[in-house]
C-alpha cells in the first residue's frame, strides 16, 4: 500500500481520477481519500461519502488555533508524533463507507481571511504520520505545484500527473517532471479528456516531454453527468486497473 498525491491544473479531473482510484483500490483493500485542496468541495458527494462533521483543522480549533500550535511547536517538530491508524484520527474527522474513508484538511471560508499555509503545514503533517502499511492513502491536491514547495511531495510514495489537450498543462507537467526528479519520487501519468482525433498526437507530446509511460482514462457521458449533478461515479473504467499495477509496483527494485 502506498500513499499518492493527484496533481495537475485546475479543471483537469483531478477529482475524477481520485474518485475512480480510491473506488478500484476498495475492492482490494482499505483507502483513505485527504482532500488537502483548500477550495474545491465535491469531492466527497462524487465519492459517495457524507461530508465529515469536521475538518482536520477544525479537530484543531481552527486556523487561528493552528497557527498558534505550529509557533509553538519546538525544533519544528510534527504536529502529529504517532503513526497514525484510523482509529486515532480525531473524532468528527472521518466519513467511512465500507472499506473507503475521507477527510478534508481545512477550507478557506471566508473573505480576507489570510494565506492557507498553515493548512498546507498541516497537510505535510498529517500525510507523513499516516500508517501506509495498513491502507492507501490518495491525496487530491490544489491545482499547480504549491504543495510540492510546501513540503507535501516529501511525505507520498509517488505523484499521479493528470493531464489534458492543452498547452498548459503540458507547460505544468514539464515543471512536475522536474520537481519529482529534484525528490526522487515517481511520476506517473494519465491522460484525460482526449478526443479520439488527438490522441496519438497528445500521447506522443507526451512523451516528448518526459512521460515514460501514459495511461488513459476514456471520455464518459456517466462520469460527466456525475460530476454535474454532485452524485457518486459509479463508472467502471478498465484502463485503472494499469495504473494501479503501477501504483503497486512504486518503490519496488
């Protein structure tokens, strides 16, 4: 088991890729989803998972009780010191579904309430004291590469890169490439969104920029409509089973 953080731009499927992943891996054993975007919210009515009565930061007391428990720790000592099982994440924080669970770090909530780094520490944190030996651990991040400067690529066995037809994200996944070499963490890549016409061309765009390896999540009228009505995606799509072949394989001589 492994934990895997999904990156990539805004609007890419991110989410949709997160939710069809942790759903594959519940078939064969225990999945903890962290939503450590601080501003997307579906994630968890697409999983099919009741949003938990709390955030992580607000099993904290809030931001600004986070802030003063981050000051205060000494030689920037973790703000969680155990491994961490399910059963000692803080009450009030997890949705669980059978063998599938979900939390969310924290979220801006309002106006003019300040920089979301301290929910970017406690992220790095959390994601780090998680006990990966006894279930995965698949991470939905904000889009860009904010949480490999924060600390957050350190804590994860590997990077899933989504990406689309778009300059863009080809210009963004050239730039993660780069920051996963500087760590030394695997890189896997998916596309999506791919009409039929471009496909060869983007695949080999690709992997004229790096990719060693692509798999390809097919355009779903089901997951579209999922995604627009706030229900759970109930698609099976075959071509994750070869990701998550590769995702079992991260670490491995």
């Amino acid at each position: 088991m492994r934990k895997v953080i999904v990156a990539g731009r805004g609007g890419n499927g991110k989410t949709t890729l997160v939710v069809l992943l942790a759903k594959r891996l519940a078939k064969d054993g225990f999945v903890l989803v962290v939503d450590s975007d601080e501003s997307n919210l579906g994630l968890p009515a697409v999983l099919g998972l009741e949003r938990p009565k709390k955030t992580l930061m607000d099993a904290f007391g809030g931001k600004d009780r986070l802030k003063v428990a981050i000051r205060s720790r000494h030689d920037q000592s973790p703000l969680f010191s155990e491994s961490l099982d399910w059963s000692l994440i803080p009450g009030g924080v997890l949705s669980v579904k059978g063998r599938l669970a979900f939390a969310t770090v924290g979220k801006e909530e309002h106006a003019l309430e300040g920089c979301p780094c301290p929910m970017g520490v406690l992220a790095r944190d959390f994601i780090r004291a998680l006990d990966s030996t006894r279930f995965w651990v698949i991470v939905d991040t904000e889009a860009g590469v904010e949480h490999f400067g924060r600390g957050l690529v350190a804590e994860v066995d590997g990077v899933i890169y989504v990406a689309e037809p778009a300059f863009e994200s080809l210009l963004l996944f050239e730039k993660v490439r780069h920051m996963c070499e500087e760590v030394r963490k695997p890189l896997l890549v998916v596309a999506n969104k791919v009409l039929p016409s471009l496909k060869d061309r983007f695949l080999q765009m690709l992997k004229e920029k790096g990719a060693k390896q692509v798999y390809l999540v097919p355009y779903s009228d089901d997951i579209n409509a999922s995604n627009m009505l706030g229900i759970p995606i109930e698609a099976e799509v075959p071509e994750i089973d070869s990701l998550v072949e590769a995702l079992q394989g991260l670490g491995r001589a």
